[in-house]
C-alpha cells in the first residue's frame, strides 16, 4: 500500500466485498542488535565423541563493532596452519549464520569485524561441520561479552500543522518517544521536524487527523537506527519471547 489509510481501505474491501477473512495485524518492525565494545581471544572447542568418528573443531577469536553501515568483516589471521586452510571458510560461514539470530531478542546483529586468530584440530576428528559449528558458538559467545544493544529504526518525520494545533501536535510527538529537531514558519502554517521511532508511528495518519481535525499534513522517512531505552529493550525481549513460548 501507498500509506496507512490506502492500507484500511483495501483491508475494508478484502473484509466486505470480497468476503475474505484476513487475519490483520500492526506491522512488525525489523529491529537489529550491535555490540559496543571490542573482546579479544574468545576461546571455544566443539568436541564430540560417540563411537567411531568424533568431532573436533577449535576456534579463537577478536570480535569488535564495525562502523556503522559497513556490515559484517571476516579476517583470517592463521598463521603457521594450526588451522587448515579447508576449515577456514566453515568458520566464517558459522559466523554469519549465528549473527542472523541475535543474543538479545534473536535479530539480526548488524555491523561486526571478527578476527580468526587461533585454533587447533584433530587430524581424524575435524571436519568442515565440527569448524563451522565452532564458529557459530564463539561469536554468540563473543557477542554476550561484547555489551550487545538493541537498535531500532528511526523515522525522519516532517509536520505541516496549522497554528492552534501545534501545540497538541508536539506534545503527541513528545508521547511517542519523540524528539522535535527543529521548527519552522511556511505562510500560515508551522512544519515542525522531528525524529521518531518508526514502532511508535503506526496509527499516525488517523491520529493526527483526528488532533487536527484534518488540517495537518505529514511526510516520513527513514532516518537511522538508534540504541532502544533500557525499559522498552525489555518489553520488546518480553514480546518476542512469549512470541516463542
């Protein structure tokens, strides 16, 4: 749909024209995690042992945050084949696998640089699975120690709203987690500027309407993504684990 009001119309339609029964619900909003601070020499072993062939795969790793926006870096720095080049790749591949499962509320973690510094293997035991298993279990490790956050997107939000509105404008931004950036005057009309979290903006065309009785205006864009508050961190975690349960 082209806007939240686009949306309702077709939802209405799907419902009473064509008698469909939708299941409609408030759109999910993609969330992502990032660590904060740098943790060397993460040290895991993936050691099974079960009649015959075991498996054997050991790992030690540098983790830290990459710059924002330049996602995720893998540098081999094995030095002397102390792991065998054929394992390297499975390394990394478990990395990636693990940072789509975050270790705060399962997203994504986003923006991470991991060094492969050390390791060993077993010349029976090792394989390619044992090697990407290892990855996967050091960088969840290394990303508990690393002070994980929660981010969430940020909207850029542009209001055009009459003067004796303004008012109950700023304070339903305010409500919103809102903070108002800047404040303009456009012929007889304000057009306040603000950043919002994009999970408080569902409803927002309906609400401002009925605030403004119609005579506002907005526009909305993607912003950044910002750390979320450490009391709303939790009834997100809360959300998403009875989600599971």
């Amino acid at each position: 749909g082209m806007g939240e009001l686009h949306l309702e119309i077709l939802v209405d339609r799907l419902l009473r024209e064509f008698k469909v029964e939708a299941n409609v619900g408030t759109p999910q909003v993609a969330y992502t995690e990032a660590i904060t601070k740098r943790v060397e020499k993460v040290d895991v072993k993936f050691v099974r042992q079960s009649g015959g062939r075991g498996q054997y795969g050991h790992v030690v790793i540098n983790v830290e945050p990459n710059e924002p926006g330049k996602g995720y870096h893998f540098e081999n720095k094995i030095v002397g084949g102390v792991i065998p080049r054929e394992y390297i790749q499975p390394v990394n591949e478990g990395i990636q696998e693990a940072l789509k499962n975050g270790v705060i509320a399962g997203y994504p973690i986003e923006d991470v640089r991991v060094e492969l510094v050390f390791g060993s293997y077993h010349d029976v035991d090792s394989s390619e699975i044992a090697f990407k298993v290892a990855g996967s279990m050091a960088i969840q490790d290394g990303c508990k120690k690393a002070s994980p956050v929660l981010m969430e997107p940020m909207m850029n939000v542009e209001v055009v709203v009459p003067e004796e509105y303004l008012g109950d404008v700023m304070g339903d931004i305010n409500s919103r987690r809102g903070n108002i950036d800047k404040m303009d005057q456009r012929k007889d009309a304000h057009v306040l500027n603000a950043t919002v979290p994009l999970s408080k903006m569902f409803g927002y065309a309906t609400d401002l309407r009925s605030i403004t009785q119609g005579r506002a205006v907005f526009h909305m864009e993607f912003s950044n993504f910002k750390e979320v508050p450490s009391s709303v961190k939790e009834e997100i975690v809360e959300q998403v684990h009875g989600k599971a349960s």
